[in-house]
C-alpha cells in the first residue's frame, strides 16, 4: 500500500505540471495576461537588415549617376551638388546635407581639394572612395576628374567593390552593371578615336581648365598662356598681359576655344568677342553634368560630338570663303583682262 500510494502521488503532480504548462501556452497563444508577447519580425526596411538598401552619398551628381547605375535597385544614392550654376569655390552643405553625408555607408567625394566640405565629414565606419585618389591625384593637381576616362573607370570599379562588400549576395548583379555602364564607356572611347583622325593636330585653348583630361585623351595641344591657366585655377581675373598673350594664341592658329559656363569675367568676355572676331569655334561647358544627361559616359561622349561638331563647321565655313574668295578673285581677273581687250584700241595719226 506504501508502494501504490507513493506512485500515484507522484503520477498526480505530472499530469498537474502538464496541465499548468498546456494553460500557460494557451494563454500566450491568445494574447491573454501581463506577460511579454512574441517580438515581431523586423520590417526588410530597417536599416539594420541586409535587405535594406544601401546608402550612398555623392558629392556631386557627375559620380552620384555612377553610383545609381551600378547599385540598381540595391541603393538609394542622393547627389549634394547637382546645380550646373553652383560656384563649387564657395559651396557649403547646408545641416540636410550634412546629416545625408554623416548618416550614408558609401560617401563618393572627387578629391584634388575640389569638395574638402564633403571628405571632411566622413568617418571610419563609411566607405569612402575619392576619386583623385584612385589614380594617385591630389590637392593642386587638376580636380575635373569625370573628365578622364582612367578617373571613371577607377571609380565605378570602387563603388562596385564597396557594394559588394556590403551586400556580397548581390555581386552578380552588380558585376553586370558594370558590363553594362563600361559599354558606354567603350561608346567614349570610339568617339574620341573619330575626333583624333578627324581633326589630327588639334590645337585648342580653354578659359577654365575643365577638359584638360579629355583634351590630353584626344590628343590636342593646349595652346592656353600660362599666366591665363595659374589665374583661372586661383579663381582671379586674369590680368591685361594673360589676356594679351590669349588674344594672340587664338590669332595665331588656334582650332577650338573651350570656355566654362559657370564662369564669368571682364578677361573672358574680352577673349570670347576675339574667338568670335577670327571665326574660332568655341564649345561652352560645365563643371557639373547637366541634370538632362542621362549618364557621365553620355555626357563626356556628348561633350567630344559638340566639338567634332564645331571643327566640322568650321572647316566647311572656311573652304566656303576659300572658295567664294577664289572665285571672286578670278572674277575680278577675267573682268580685269575683259575690260583691257574690250577697251577701244587708239590709231596713231
């Protein structure tokens, strides 16, 4: 009888601890009581999460429209600078821009002392990829760097590297953008090489250095003073012998005047109205990439058509006036002579 007793006392308090268990998940499954519930499942958009999409920061929208091909969907990319008016030597962020700066994974910033407002505000935990860094440039060397195609390249290579490195699962899909944004890379490349059999021997002269990149690339010859260049990169009006020495280069054989739209002076007005003078084509750029482009290849490949462009007119308007030159010098001749023959001949007496 002990034995039995003690058995189904014991039987007893398994099927009251079963039950107590049954209730207690009863009642969490329906919500009921003061206990703590199931957390939720994150939302895919919390910025934690993998799936979350990468932020990128450009400072300006030449490389943000990079970043935004070669991320996809993958990345939301916001450009600081995107207004072809903007004066880049007095720009400042205002405290939205800073918080997008501070706040992004990948920062895309050009270097060379162009955007220290941007590179300043970076930290350890972003990727950041300067582009004058990616091929050994630096503060004092020239700052266009969406104007070389070596720059370009260099920095669409990073940003793929950056992106897969945050979001490894996507590799594939960024390896294929790149295919696809190099193709339009490849596009440059035959348009300069058509600019370079088209017009060997270039000779061009620039009031701002912007193309210097591309105009190294097409082979041309800078025919700009000096004393103009080191003025236009201070950011000062050059002075009566810059302009002087400019004036005579553009009457001495030079092709192509380039000239910066987001910059105006006394000494550029008076250089442009001389270019107009002798029939200088002149081709007009901006620093920052027009909003209406689509892509940075597109534009650069935009920019070597206009100039193409511009050459090609201007030598069928010179061998026009060749022509009608010629012409109405041999008119001038046969009138001459016909004028002599048709002339009376005087009889001696």
């Amino acid at each position: 009888m002990r034995i039995t007793t003690r058995v189904t006392t014991t039987v007893a308090k398994v099927v009251a601890c079963l039950t107590g268990i049954a209730l207690v998940a009863a009642t969490a499954a329906c919500g009921i009581g003061g206990g703590a519930q199931p957390s939720e499942t994150p939302s895919s958009s919390s910025p934690t999460q993998p799936d979350s999409p990468i932020s990128i920061v450009a400072a300006e929208n030449t490389w943000g429209s990079v970043a935004t091909q070669l991320a996809g969907d993958k990345a939301t990319v916001t450009s600081i600078v995107t207004d072809t008016t903007t004066d880049m030597s007095t720009f400042a962020p205002n405290s939205d821009q800073k918080t997008q700066i501070a706040d992004a994974q990948i920062v895309i910033v050009t270097g060379a002392g162009y955007d220290s407002w941007a590179s300043d505000m970076t930290s350890q935990g972003q990727s950041v990829i300067n582009a004058a860094a990616t091929i050994g440039a630096g503060t004092g060397d020239n700052a266009y760097l969406w104007m070389s195609s070596d720059a370009r390249k260099a920095v669409a290579k990073a940003i793929v590297d950056a992106l897969t490195k945050l979001e490894p699962d996507a590799s594939d899909a960024f390896s294929a953008n790149l295919d696809a944004w190099q193709d339009e890379e490849d596009q440059v490349e035959i348009a300069i090489s058509d600019l370079r059999k088209s017009h060997d021997d270039l000779k061009y002269a620039a009031t701002t250095p912007v193309a210097y990149y591309l105009m190294s690339e097409i082979d041309a010859t800078d025919a700009t003073p000096d004393e103009w260049t080191a003025a236009a990169t201070k950011g000062t009006t050059p002075d009566a012998t810059a302009i002087a020495k400019f004036t005579l280069a553009l009457k001495d054989g030079t092709d192509l005047l380039i000239t910066d739209s987001q910059r105006s002076n006394s000494a550029i007005a008076s250089v442009l109205q001389t270019a107009q003078q002798r029939n200088v084509p002149t081709v007009s750029l901006t620093e920052i990439m027009p909003s209406s482009q689509e892509s940075l290849p597109n534009w650069i490949e935009d920019i070597v058509s206009s100039m193409d462009e511009a050459l090609t007119q201007a030598s069928a308007s010179a061998s026009a006036s060749a022509v009608a030159s010629d012409s109405a010098s041999g008119s001038a001749s046969a009138s001459s002579s016909a004028s002599a023959t048709d002339a009376p001949s005087q009889s001696s007496n």
